[in-house]
C-alpha cells in the first residue's frame, strides 16, 4: 500500500481507530496484522521474504543472549544471522546485476553464457534487512536486550508506517515503544494530522510535479537545451528530497497518531555546507546505520590517514550499492565518498555541526551553501540516469547544447510549490512542521491546514509516481 | 475528547468552503484537463445537435491511403441533411465512458436521439482489462456524482486501478483459463484451451510448411472473441445503465453493434468461433432489442474481410466503403425517427473490387436461381487474387442442396461450372446463416470471358438468402490454405 492512495487514507483511520479501541495487550497483534496488511497489498508472496528473516533474526538474538558468555558461539550465531540476511539481499536485490555482469564480461572474454536472472525485488527490502540487522547487532554488543515476544519483534521489523521506506529504526527507540502503553492523547492526534498532510503536501505537490518535467526531459534528452537539463537537474534534487521527505514526514505522522515517536530522516540537506554536512541531514537513519555498523567497526577516523580514506570510500561505495544494484549507484556513492574525502583533506569545507541548530548563513555561508547544493545536484543525475550511456547523454546535453533543442516551458504553479516548499525548508530547518504549528496563532495554524489541504486535494499531479526509494 | 469534536466540526466547515472555492473556480478547469471527454459532451450543447453518435476507433479511422476521411457518423448525417448530427468519438471508450459522455449532456441540450457503438470486443477480457482501463478509469473520477472536491480528492489519491501492463493481462489470463463455456456439444472448454489447440495444430502454407504467422492471428481471433456475454458481463452493466440514463432523459436510444471481421474468423478459425458469433450477438438482439425504446442495428456480419483495414489484428477500422455500409445500415434505423427528413445521398457506390446484392430471395423448384453477378473478362484486376463470398441463409430443413456456383464462359462460348455446397457450412434449420466461401482466382478464372456467380438451389424444400456479398482480395493478401480438422479431444488426448 502506498501512502498517497485511497487505500492508505481508509486504513490508516481504520488502525488508528482499533488501536485505541483495543486494550493494550492485543495491540501488537492488531498492528502486526494491519503491516502484513500494509506490505502485502503490494505482492502478498514477498511477506515470506519477511518472514524468513525475522525468524531468524528472532533466533539468533535469543541465542545470542543465551550464548553471551561464550563469545565464540556468540559470534557464530551473529555471523548466522547476517550472511543469511544478507543473503536475501544478495538474490532479491543484486543477483540480477551480477549475473548480468558475469554474461557481459564472458561475453567480452568470447563465451556466450545465459545467466543472467529476472528476480524482481521485493519493496524495501533494503530498509527492513537493515533494520533487522541493526537489531541482531545491538543484541550481540549487548545494547539491547533480546525480544522473547515473537509478535513484538515481528512488529518492530514489520511497523506499517516505517516499514517500506523507513527511517530505519533501532530496536532502542521503536521496540521500547512498542510496549509502553499508549494513551489517546489529542495531542499526537494534532501532531500526526499536521505531519500527514505536510508529508502530502511535499510528495503529492511538488515532488510529482517536478517529476513530470523530469521524466519528460531526461526521457527524451535529444529534444531539449542545455538550460532545461539544468533545470531539470535542479528540479529532480527537488523530486527526490520532496519525495523522500514527504515519505518520512507521513511515516512520522502516521506513527505519531498512534503515539510513536520515529526518527526524523531529513535535517534541511540543501542547507549544508559540506558533502560530510550533507550527510548528517539526508537519510539519516541509514548515515548513522553506516556510520554504526560498518564505519566505525573499520575504524573509523581513529586510524591512519590511507586507512581512513579507505574506511570513507568503503562505506559511501557500500551506501552507493546499498540503493540499487547498478554501476550508476556505485559511482555516485564514490563520487561523494571521494568528495568527502577531498573536503576533509583540504581542510576547505567547514567543520560538520550535525544535529546543532543549524542558523541562517551569511554571504561566505551562502556561497558555500549553493556550491554543496550544486555538487549534490551533479552527483543525483547518477543517481537518475539508468546507465552509463545515459549519465553520458545527460552531461554531454546539459553544457554543450546551449543553442539548439527546445526550452522547457515550466508551468507558473510549478515555481510557486517548489518556492513554497523552499521556503518551509528554510523555516523549518531547525524543527519539524507540528512543532512549528505548535505556537502559531489558532487562526494562522487553519489558514496553513487550509491551504496545505487545498493544495493537496486540488493542485496535486495526477501522474502516478511511485515513491522513488520503494524500488530500494 | 471535546477539542477532537470541535476540531472535526472545524475540519468539515473548512472542507464545505474548499469545496466552494473548487467548484466556483478552479472544477471546471480540471474537467477539462483531466476529464477532456466532457467537452465532447459541452460541445453538442454548442452546435445544438439533434442525434449524437457515441464512438470509439471505429468512428474515425480511415486507411492510410485513403483520400476520404469522412466518419461514419458524417455518412450517416449525410442521409439528413435537415438534422444536425454530432459524434463523440474517443479512442478506446466503451460503453462505461458512454455513459459519462452522456450523463454529462446538459439537460438544455437539443438531443433527441442517441446513437451508441456497441463493440463486440469491448464484452471479452481483453479489453475489459486492457491496459487502457487505467488512464480511461482515471478520466472518470472528475465525472462521479459527488462534491468536486470529493472527486478531486479521490483524483489525487488514485481512486482508480493503477495496474501495470503484466497486471492487467494476469486478470485476462485468468478469464481465459477460468470462464468455460456453457454451450452443449461444444468442442472447447476454455478460451486458454482453444487457443492452446490452434496453436498446436495452426496453419500451413501450400508448401506444407508452418505459417506462423496466420497461426498467431488464428489464436488471437480466439482470444478476442472466444467469449459468452451474460448477466454479469460488465459491459453489460454499462449499456444497461445507458438505457436507463436515456429513458430518464427521453431520448432514443440507438446500439450500433459493430461490424466485426466474420470472413477471417471464419476462415481462420471457422464454424466455433462463427457459433460464438451468433451466440454473443443474439444475446445483445434478445437482451436490447426487446426493451422499450432501444433499437439494435445490427452490422456484426455486414463489412466484408477487404474493407477491413487491419488484416493482421482485430480491429473494427473500415476503409471507406465499410464505414458507408454501416452509415447506410444505420440511416435506415433512424428514419424511422426521422421519416421526413430521410434522404438517400446515393453515396454507398461500390467499387470495382465490391459487389453487393441485397434484399432477400426465396429459392425453391420454380426458382432455384439467385440473384446473379455477372462479369467480364476486363473487369478481374490482375492484382486480385482470391474472391471472398458471403451471404446469409435460411433454410427450411436441414437437407439443402443449395450450391454456390461459378459459371465460366471461355470464347468458345464453352462453360464450365466450379460448385461449392453450402450445407457443408449451414446446417441449422429456421435461422439465418452465413456461408462464406474464399475462392482462387486461378488461370481458368482469368482465362474465361464472363464469369457468372450466384446461388443454386437444388433441394426440394426452399431456401431464402439475402446480402450475396462478394469481394475481390488484392494480391498483397496472401492465400490461405486451412489445416486439417482439429478438436479438443485431440488436444486432451495430447494427439
């Protein structure tokens, strides 16, 4: 199911409603159903996927804990749980590509093989493997207590409004949740509704309006100047911020109407002044998972500098590959670990601040502000294009077609979400849209809902655009 | 609890004024971006049209190299000139996007009659799931009888079926495999069956060899068609929620049911496939013909294989003379409403290649002879290379006698007589029938200096036939040859 259907807007009432109705110890029950729910209406088979690997998932935290003071046995069963985690990942999600890889290259060496598969991967795979994963490690270091409940850990793998495209949670915040009692507060009812039709207004709005001019432009690139592949680049940094943004907020909201605090994924990005900025504010459930499990595990930055280099390109190639199985991902991934790294050693980009507040840049702060935005920019036509003949094309037709191809004519409402959203972006860059709302005048905070409302219902796209990081 | 109450109270009276400011300026605007059928629909109120003409495909295709472009529906209006007509056409609509078109006629409009394509494919799985229901569905939602901004809402949040190609063809599949026929004796079970028995035994060209590609079309002639319409058809739902719409508005209602391409059916797949046929459209005949204030023309077996402008798929796309026989077919029905205003344009003028004898003749001992078409040696094209025949019969009993003959006159004045049995094709007795014969134009053929064609006779009980239709094939198509007989049992029995 996806959020921006009519579907969602019938269930997700639906859950609310039975979730305060039901007593708590039933709960969980009534949740896990509503996910398989949730994730079956898509292809009902790959709840078996799921299934697989929370069982042994499930197992192998237990186990771990029985284990604990045999660290070899331990290790063992750690070592179990994520190859065969990984596993799943390797066939649903990558499989495809290297068998691809193996024909091209034996193709090239003279022999005609036929290896190449056809799996078609499940949605979010990625994000519900590493979630799991993330819980079997946080047992193994001891950080977090095996779940012995069966249902509960399902349902913190499972959870229907993070569970597709995240955030990825660590079973420190949301399987701690999942038992509290939760009370009905109008409260989170408030924050929820505010979060959901933000999220709507950010996906429904600007991401699928800016993604028709995208899919147009980079589907027929011959067509077109180079000002409109620059724009268009523009405007797909937008699509996918939008898109996965506007994902999280409803996920946020969602949860928040049942009382669940999930993690914010998105930190104002295009406001950094660095690439390593840049990461502590976009996707960052999956920028402290890398940084928690793998990057520090290397070493970190505690090591020598060609060590360092190394632990940075590894972990941004593994980020790359981690989106999607293709060559594009992987360089884009060390495309910004290589940046990262140039930034870091010339000593150019400014300290990173994380989660500080980030404040209104002066001009020097601007400048650097627009020269990270432009990079990242750079770096998503990677992301976007479908292969190297296609990134290739994009290029070569945004800085050398400056005279001939069509000018896109960009509708004048298309200007006003995207401004609009820019100018929430910078509003909100230090706080989330239903803290905003909080101490706002009554008559202010409706007129807001009023127009959010009026725009999703009414100036939404009426192409249908999947959420871009489902196919992750 | 309370502050939940007053903020839904406060929610509802924001959405009764968003509603408000939608429809006053901004509803009409989308309807005609995301709903553009309904500006057909305006449009009638603008040109005051007194019968409308609801369309699909049909309506507006002409051949490539065709210099007339002319619709059926402009045909037909030529049979009126006092009346103004107007057609709706949109590509791929059916009978649930007729039924928006017309609900969508103001009430102020001039309309008096109504004349809607009923297409024979739009009953069968294929296009009851095509791909095309998505965006066609999408087209719909602006036009419920709801608030617009509920529409609006449900628009942004795709309260239509999103499904992608593989989906939508996974539902046809399934029809294909699941819905078995309920006819006695049939020698199929299922669509998937039929189509598995074709493919397996097909076509061969007259080296013997496989022709695939006939093979091919033969399968998707069963596919399209190899269907039984009943109650439950969804197509069904929409005309029978047309006829309703159009006796609360008050006006005729005409179902245009659709020429389809019986020569190659029958050629390609033969006398199950024709059964069908009649089955489906008798259903239609039972079903519309019989209620108050509907009529059906039927055309299904009207348009011969050569005006038929697609020959490697199904299609209802005439060439000129096909659109003009059913405008022609069609104005005869709706004199009825328009006596007065019925005028003969004189505008169905054959070609060379086309020959047409309608009425209906009784043949019997005094008069064993049908109407007859006589030929000169000038006027068979050297580019032609088959003749199609077709014509309707009835027979008393089921022990007619009756040929289709070929009478050839060489210089000599010689003739020799080429006779082809009907009751090989018709065997019902009391209904009519169509028999239809795909005949070489070989040297004896060219050679002759007039060639007679027409129906004998023989039996002692009487037969009627009406519509001897005859049709030149050019030389592009090429011959055909039918495989051996085939039936299912062969197929079960993995012969």
């Amino acid at each position: 199911m996806v959020f921006n259907s009519i579907a969602f807007v019938v269930f997700l009432p639906i859950v609310v409603l039975l979730f305060y109705l039901l007593p708590h110890k039933w709960r969980w029950l009534m949740l896990l159903a509503a996910s398989c729910v949730f994730y079956m209406w898509f292809v009902p088979k790959y709840i078996l996927i799921l299934l697989v690997t929370i069982v042994i998932d499930y197992a192998a935290g237990i186990l771990m804990e029985h284990y604990a003071d045999q660290p070899r046995k331990k290790k063992t069963f750690l070592i179990i749980s994520i190859v065969s985690t990984l596993m799943v990942l390797m066939v649903f999600k990558y499989l495809n590509f290297i068998t691809e890889n193996l024909d091209q290259l034996c193709a090239s060496l003279g022999m005609e093989t036929h290896l190449m598969t056809h799996i078609i991967l499940p949605i979010g795979l990625s994000f519900h493997t590493f979630q799991s994963m993330s819980y079997v490690i946080e047992v193994y270091r001891g950080h977090q207590k095996a779940e012995r409940h069966f249902g509960y850990y399902s349902l913190y793998v499972m959870f229907f409004p993070q569970l597709v495209t995240g955030p990825i949670e660590r079973p420190g915040n949301l399987l701690r949740q999942l038992h509290e009692k939760k009370e009905f507060r109008y409260e989170n009812i408030s924050k929820g509704m505010r979060l959901i039709l933000f999220g709507f207004f950010v996906k429904m709005v600007v991401a699928d309006h800016l993604g028709e001019y995208v899919d147009e432009v980079y589907g027929h690139l011959d067509e077109y100047n180079s000002w409109t592949v620059l724009c268009c680049m523009v405007f797909y940094s937008f699509q996918i911020y939008c898109d996965f943004f506007g994902y999280s907020t409803i996920a946020l909201g969602s949860a928040k109407l049942m009382g669940f605090d999930i993690s914010d994924n998105f930190k104002s990005p295009y406001l950094s002044k660095s690439i390593a900025e840049f990461w502590h504010r976009w996707h960052i459930s999956l920028s402290t998972w890398f940084r928690d499990y793998v990057y520090i595990p290397l070493g970190g930055s505690r090591v020598k500098y060609g060590r360092w280099v190394f632990n940075i390109l590894v972990v941004f190639v593994l980020s790359g590959i981690w989106h999607g199985a293709a060559w594009t991902f992987l360089l884009w991934g060390f495309a910004h670990g290589l940046l990262h790294v140039v930034e870091k050693t010339l000593r150019k980009a400014l300290p990173t601040r994380g989660h500080a507040p980030l404040t209104l840049p002066g001009f020097g702060n601007a400048l650097r502000v627009v020269k990270t935005f432009v990079l990242v920019t750079l770096f998503w036509v990677m992301f976007r294009a479908t292969d190297f003949e296609h990134l290739k094309a994009i290029f070569v037709t945004a800085f050398t077609n400056f005279g001939g191809g069509e000018q896109m004519s960009v509708k004048p409402g298309v200007w006003i979400y995207l401004g609009l959203f820019i100018l929430s972006d910078i509003l909100l860059r230090n706080t989330r849209f239903d803290k905003w709302c909080d101490d706002k005048p009554l008559v202010l905070r409706w007129l807001i809902y009023a127009v959010l409302a009026f725009m999703v219902i009414c100036c939404s796209s009426v192409c249908n655009f999947p959420f871009i990081y489902f196919q992750f | 609890m309370k502050k939940l109450l007053i903020r839904i109270v406060m929610v509802l009276v924001m959405l009764v004024v968003l509603n408000w400011v939608y429809s006053k300026w901004f509803f009409e605007k989308d309807l005609r971006k995301h709903s553009d059928i309904v500006e057909l629909s305006w449009q009638v109120v603008d040109d005051s049209c007194r019968i409308i003409y609801l369309g699909e495909s049909s309506n507006n295709n002409y051949g490539e190299k065709e210099v007339n472009h002319r619709k059926i529906s402009d045909f037909t209006s030529d049979y009126f000139p006092t009346i103004k007509m107007g057609d709706l056409t949109k590509e791929a609509s059916h009978a649930q996007t007729y039924y928006y078109m017309l609900k969508h006629i103001p009430k102020s409009s001039a309309v008096e009659t109504v004349v809607v394509t009923m297409n024979l494919r739009s009953f069968g799985p294929l296009w009851i799931y095509s791909k095309l229901e998505t965006p066609l569905r999408k087209q719909l939602v602006l036009l419920e009888d709801r608030p617009p901004l509920v529409n609006r809402f449900l628009l942004a949040f795709k309260a239509y079926p999103i499904k992608t190609e593989e989906e939508w063809n996974e539902f046809v599949f399934e029809h294909w495999r699941n819905d078995t026929f309920n006819i006695p004796d049939f020698p199929w079970r299922t669509t998937a069956d039929w189509d598995y028995g074709m493919y397996s035994y097909g076509w061969y060209d007259f080296h013997g060899q496989r022709d695939w590609d006939l093979t091919a079309l033969a399968c998707h002639y069963i596919k399209t068609y190899a269907f039984q319409i009943d109650d439950d058809n969804p197509r069904v739902k929409n005309f029978d929620a047309i006829v309703d719409l159009c006796r609360e508005r008050g006006w005729n209602l005409v179902f245009n049911l659709m020429a389809e391409n019986v020569d190659k059916a029958n050629e390609l797949v033969g006398k199950d496939l024709m059964k069908l046929f009649r089955l489906n459209c008798d259903y239609l005949l039972k079903r519309y013909g019989n209620m108050e204030g509907v009529t059906v023309v039927n055309n299904l077996s009207l348009v011969r294989d050569v005006n038929f402008i697609d020959q490697d798929w199904t299609t209802e796309h005439y060439y000129e003379e096909g659109r003009r026989i059913i405008a022609d077919h069609l104005a005869l029905t709706l004199r009825d409403f328009y006596p007065n205003d019925y005028q003969n344009p004189d505008s169905l003028k054959m070609d060379i290649g086309h020959y047409f004898l309608g009425g209906t003749m009784a043949l019997d001992r005094q008069n064993p002879y049908s109407m007859t078409l006589v030929l000169t040696a000038d006027s068979i094209r050297p580019d032609w290379d088959m003749v199609n025949v077709a014509f309707e019969i009835k027979q008393a009993d089921g022990l007619n006698n009756a040929i289709f003959a070929v009478e050839k006159h060489d210089a000599q004045g010689e003739k020799s007589i080429d006779s082809y049995a009907v009751n090989l094709q018709v065997q019902k007795s009391g209904v009519w029938d169509f028999a239809t014969f795909a005949l070489p134009i070989d040297s004896t053929f060219r050679m002759a200096q007039k060639i007679k064609l027409y129906v004998h006779n023989f039996s002692e009980s009487a037969v009627q036939i009406r519509n001897l239709d005859v049709s030149f094939r050019p030389a592009y198509l090429k011959p055909r040859v039918k495989a051996k007989s085939y039936k299912s049992d062969d197929v079960d029995n993995g012969k």
